[in-house]
C-alpha cells in the first residue's frame, strides 16, 4: 500500500452502510486508500504525509447539490445582475430603491435585477408594464422573479429583444398580453426569459467568474453539482476550466422540443460529464402556474401574484409533447429529469415514463422527477415502483413555510410540502437540493430543515415527513451522487473513491437538529487537494 499525501484523524462518518464510522482515513493520489481505526493508519504515514487531527470536528463526504445551476449562479453574483433576492433583501423599498439606484448607473447597458418575490418582499409594487417605463424610460429593465420562471420587462428591453405583439410564443412559455393583443410586459418559463437576459448573459470574463462560484459552492462543503439547465454554449468555457474546477460538474441539456443535442450520454470524465437532460412539466407555486388537483386560495397572498379565485394552476407542456421530447432522447440512452410540482403534473410524467419503460426497458435509468413540492404518497409508491427518484427542495419550508400554509394552499397541503419521509418510506433514493441560486446553495440546512420541517414562524409542518439527520445526511451526499451516475466514484468514504471530503465543527448526529444549519464548514477537499 502506497504511503498517504493526507491522514485526517478524528470522527469519520463514511454514509457506507458496510462501515458507518471510522477514527481515520487516508489518501494517496486522490483516492481513499484506507478508512479504519487510528491504529491502521500507523504504515502509512511517511515523512511528507500530512496529518490532520480534525479535533472535536467530524469528517463527511463532500456535500452533493443533484439540482443546481453554478453556470447562471456565476452570473447572476457577478455583478451583471443586481441581486434582489429575499435572501440579500427583505424590506420592499430597499428593492425598489436598489433597482432606481441600477438603472441610474447602467444607463444605456440596461438594467437586470433576480430575486423578485411579492410574497417574502411585502409592499412591493404591482410590476406592470407602466411602472417599468417609470423606472426606467429610455434604457432596457428587466427583473427577473426569485423563482426563475417569469421576468418583467419594460418597452426598451421589448425592442432590444425583438418582441412585439406579433412575437410567438415559445413552446411551454409565453409573454403576456393585454386585452388588444400587445406585450404587457411579463414572460414566463425559460424560452421566454432567455431572449431578454441577451447582455446581462454575454460571455466577458466567464472564466473568473465560475472560479468564483466554484469558490462559493466549496465554501458550503460542495465537492459535486449538477447544472440543470446546460446550454451547449457553456461547452467551450467548461472544457477550458476543466483542470481548475474545485467541484465536479455533472450537467443536464435542457430540451423542449425534439432532439437536437449535438452530445451523448456520459460524454466527459470524473470532473465534468453531461449525463442528463432537463425537461419541464410546470412552473412555480410563488407564480400561480403548477398544475393541481386542488385550488390555491383565495388570500392577500394568491392575489398578490395574480392567481384567480378557484384557480388550480397549470401546465406548460401536454403529455403528448412530453412524450414527443422523451421519446427523443430516452431510446439513445439519456437520463431524464423533469421539473414538477403539482400532483396533477406528476400524473402526466409518470404516465409518460411508465409508457416509455413499457417500450424501452432499461435496468438503470435513474429517471428523475425535480421538486415535487405537491406530490402525493400514492404518486411515490407508483414512482418507486417504475423505478423513477425523486429530488426534493426542502429549503422551500424554511423560507415559504408559513407562506405556503397560510397564503397558498391550506393546512392539508401546505404543511405536507415536500413529502420526504414518504418519499423514502417506499424504497426510493432521494436527494436534497437548493436550485440556487433560487436559495443559496445550503447543503447543512438542507439537513437541518428535513430532519425538523420548521417554518420561519417556529412551527413544525407535517412532523411525520421528518428524516432522520442520517436520512437527510445521505439525501445529501450518497443517494445525490447517485441521482448524478456519480455514486462510483464520489458521495461515501470508501476505498477507490476520490477523497472528496469536508470536515465539519461538530458531528451533525450529536447537535440538535435545528443547529446543524449553523455548523462550520471548516475545510473543503476535492480529490485529496484542500480548496476551502
């Protein structure tokens, strides 16, 4: 056995169902090449292996994001997007004042703000069209909500895109228009935002800036990260970085229409692979357009954002074209991952992936379904049964729990947002996830808030849909590598598998749950080499 570059001594929790703990492990060449007692590290430590005593800290795994976005991240905390979002901001008239304050020194480049939420902002304006023009007469605006699914545009950003009345819309999104047919201003899904985001996303110093992401994500203990939402675009820059990443990249082509991906699944390495492609169902609840068995309420709330009295939401895509786009891909071997949030919704993929594994049959398609805030037990028994995962977005109770409850859906279906006991009762590997940079990439709240499901208010939604902190630690690190085709190589402390690791202030069984979203990351390592 080859000497050790690293022996890390203290707490070790592996999320290895053969060995749960260990007092120490060691690293040669990237690789774990032993996890045991203190005592088996003794023939391994030569002159220049560096030993490190983590103390009263716990050595993990490297945290796995399986739903992310680091490239648009990049982007949006760059400085070419002012950042509104209810994480940076709460007060109403702080937004507005910080978005004058934007158009004010952008003049002519125009303006771009995300982070737009009516429901965690309260006293906002209402963002029509006119009041955009107010804002900013001459030059582009466009504010993109918290949720990524819909944008405010005012006229210049229209005639700088090319939008007019006369404009289509894009397959599963729309603009909106007034009563005589013209633009009003709003766009909602991703086909439709792309086109108004065009200066805010030009290239400039791309390489800096997913340095920097990449530091941020290392700093939360992420050693591993999907990007959800992978234009071919972002190839040449990825393959350029690739030896300076400090997370791994697995990456999903989205896709809402027929093939047209130039790629093919698996193409990469261990560092960055694309393994998957990002389809759609619906939208988001914060916008009233997911699709429901039951209706929002009639609140200040729902009306705040637009939704009609009895309104059930809906889809933006049929299950005829969602068959049409899966059929496209599934046969050549691709992933799947489609976004959902509405037990309706859920209904439809199903159908179309329980139609599509009747036709072509695979062992181990890992089929995935993202969000799934209103997905029902029955819905993830059948789920479970086809093999289909689920991804969970949790942090939505830390931040809308209340909002969820009292404004949008009632006790019955709001507290039992993001089912994930039920979820893993059946069988199923899941995972946690922040969809950042919707909430910033938390992987230890993640933690805290499925092991306690408490509300800004200090109440505790839906007790029976708790994990454990053991649960929630693998939703988070094994069981998302897993999601990602990345379980052979990263996600537990095991021989053979890079030593991607991060060591804690404290090991996360032995503090109260709600604490564990304040534990340190004290150091991050990927592949052996410290970044953090």
């Amino acid at each position: 056995m080859p000497v050790a570059d690293l022996v890390v001594i203290g707490t070790v929790l592996t999320v290895n169902d053969a060995q749960p703990t260990a007092e120490a492990l060691a690293v040669a060449d990237g690789r774990i090449v032993a996890v045991g007692d203190r005592k088996d590290m003794d023939g391994l430590i030569g002159p220049d292996t560096r030993v490190l005593d983590i103390g009263d800290g716990c050595l993990l795994p490297g945290f796995v994001e399986a739903h992310g976005h680091p490239l648009m991240e990049s982007v949006v905390l760059s400085g070419r997007m002012v950042d509104i979002r209810p994480v940076t901001l709460t007060d109403a008239d702080a937004v507005v004042a910080l978005i004058h304050q934007e158009v004010a020194a952008r003049g002519a480049d125009g303006a771009y703000a995300i982070g737009w939420d009516a429901l965690l902002q309260p006293g906002l304006p209402e963002p029509t069209l006119a009041w955009l023009d107010a804002v900013a007469p001459e030059h582009p605006l466009v504010i993109v909500h918290n949720s990524g699914h819909k944008a405010y545009f005012n006229g210049a950003a229209a005639r700088q895109a090319g939008l007019s009345r006369d404009t289509p819309d894009p397959i599963g999104a729309k603009y909106g228009r007034d009563a005589t047919g013209e633009l009003d201003g709003t766009a909602e899904e991703t086909a439709a935002l792309i086109p108004l985001l065009g200066k805010a996303m030009l290239p400039g110093d791309a390489p800096a800036m997913l340095r920097a992401e990449c530091a941020r994500l290392n700093r939360a203990g992420l050693t591993t990260i999907s990007e959800m939402a992978f234009s071919p675009q972002f190839r040449p820059l990825v393959e350029h970085l690739r030896n300076e990443l400090t997370v791994r990249l697995r990456t999903y082509e989205i896709s809402n229409e027929a093939l047209h991906t130039d790629a093919s699944p698996g193409d990469g390495d261990d560092m960055a692979r694309q393994v998957g492609i990002k389809i759609w169902v619906d939208g988001s609840p914060w916008i009233g357009n997911i699709d429901l068995s039951f209706p929002y309420l009639d609140t200040d709330a729902t009306r705040t954002i637009g939704v009609e009295p009895g309104s059930c939401g809906h889809a933006n895509y049929t299950g005829a074209e969602l068959t049409r786009i899966v059929e496209a891909y599934f046969p050549r071997g691709w992933q799947m991952a489609c976004h959902v949030h509405g037990d309706n919704g859920v209904d439809t993929i199903l159908d179309v992936y329980e139609d599509v594994l009747a036709r072509h049959p695979r062992p181990d398609h890992r089929l995935r379904l993202e969000h799934v805030g209103a997905i029902q037990p029955a819905q993830l028994r059948r789920a479970a049964a086809l093999g289909v995962t689920c991804s969970l977005f949790v942090d939505h109770l830390h931040y809308w729990g209340d909002v969820l409850v009292d404004g949008l859906f009632g006790e019955e279906h709001g507290s039992r947002w993001m089912p994930a006991a039920s979820a893993v009762a059946t069988g199923m590997r899941i995972s946690l996830h922040n969809d950042a940079p919707v909430t910033p990439e938390e992987p230890l709240r993640n933690i805290s808030v499925a092991a306690t499901r408490i509300a800004p208010s200090g109440r505790v939604l839906a007790p029976e849909e708790r994990l454990t902190v053991e649960q929630a630690i693998r939703a988070q690190t094994l069981d998302a590598a897993w999601q990602l085709f990345a379980d052979e190589v990263t996600g537990s402390l095991e021989v053979g598998k890079y030593a991607d690791l991060v060591v804690l202030s404290a090991d996360p069984r032995t503090v109260a749950p709600e604490a564990i979203a304040d534990l340190e990351v004290r150091a991050t390592f990927l592949a052996g080499r410290q970044v953090v």
